[in-house]
C-alpha cells in the first residue's frame, strides 16, 4: 500500500454507538481509541482521509439528523481538508459521491474502519472489493452490536470476528491497528 494511492475511510464512528447514545456497540471506546491511533499515523502518513457519516432517513431511531447522537465520536473528528461523505444507506458508495472522491484522487487502496462491523463496514468493504479497489480491514477499530436471529442470540464480539473473517475470506485484508500503524511507519 503506497501512501500515494491510499485512502483511510472511517464509516460512521457517531456518538449514538457509545454508552448513553441511541443504539450503543460492544466495544465502541477501545474501538475508537484504535481508530484514533490509526487516523493519526494515516494523517501522518498523508493518506487521503475521508469521513462517512450516516444519517438515517427510513424512521431507525438512531443516527437521526439534528440530533447530538449524529455527531462523529471526538476520537475521529475530521481536520482540515479531510472529506465528508454523508450516506443514507449501510453501503457507503450508495447514492454518494465515495467513489467519484476516491478516483478522483487516484486512489486504488481503502483502509477502512468504523462501525458496524456487521452492517455499513461489511457493506462498505464488499461494495469497495466489488469496485475494483484493494481494501485492508483495521479489525480493533471497528464495533459491532450483539445481533439475534430466530431466538439465537449472537453476542457483539462474536457478531464481529465472523464479519470479519467471512471480510478476510476474499474481500479484504484484515489487519489490528497496531500491524496497521507499523506499516504507515
């Protein structure tokens, strides 16, 4: 992955996935706290940063516009001259400008981060695979809710890994923060 055509993309780190939010993660600190570490040495690094910031549309009763919970978590907030993609839907490339943004800026590999690992990051990572790009998975800087399905329940932790192995197996590299952070140097 070269600096030059690679881009970090942080899916949805809002405040309603957090303790007192709407709708809270297993694991969303450590999470964001590995996100930050990455953000920074990709900052450092000069990746492109582009943030994606969900606003439910459809009546869900989290990540409604105008509401504190909206907000992206202070661990990943964008600086200056960092993107903004706002999206309605889990994919991140749906009806947005994602892509246009990312070729544009001749990037061929996606570092990509965030919440919910089972949801918009699986999403995301499929559609980015499926568009040609290379993607790498920071596992540790992504969350993911406790799920059930016909009355068996799915912890969070458990939800996670297997999103991210089914990821692993064909659509992305899946690396921590700390393998991640190294690589940036």
């Amino acid at each position: 992955m070269s600096p030059v055509t690679a881009a970090l993309v942080v899916v949805d780190v809002q405040q309603d996935y957090f303790p007192g939010g709407a709708f809270p993660l297993v694991g969303p600190e450590e999470a964001a706290q590995a996100a930050g570490r990455v953000l920074a040495a990709a900052r450092g690094a000069g990746l492109v940063v582009v943030h994606v910031q969900h606003h439910s549309v459809d009546g869900t009763p989290f990540l409604r516009p105008g509401t504190p919970g909206v907000q992206i978590h202070p661990a990943v907030a964008p600086g200056p001259g960092e993107a903004l993609v706002v999206k309605h839907a889990p994919n991140s490339f749906l009806d947005t400008g994602l892509e246009e943004l990312l070729r544009e800026r001749g990037v061929e590999d996606l570092v990509v981060l965030g919440m919910m690992t089972s949801m918009c990051v699986d999403s995301t990572v499929r559609s980015a695979a499926e568009r040609g790009f290379a993607v790498t998975v920071v596992a540790d800087a992504c969350a993911a809710p406790d799920l059930e399905l016909a009355g068996v329940q799915v912890p969070g932790a458990v939800a996670h890994t297997a999103f991210l192995a089914a990821l692993g197996d064909g659509f992305a590299r899946v690396v921590t923060s700390d393998e991640l952070t190294g690589e940036l140097g």
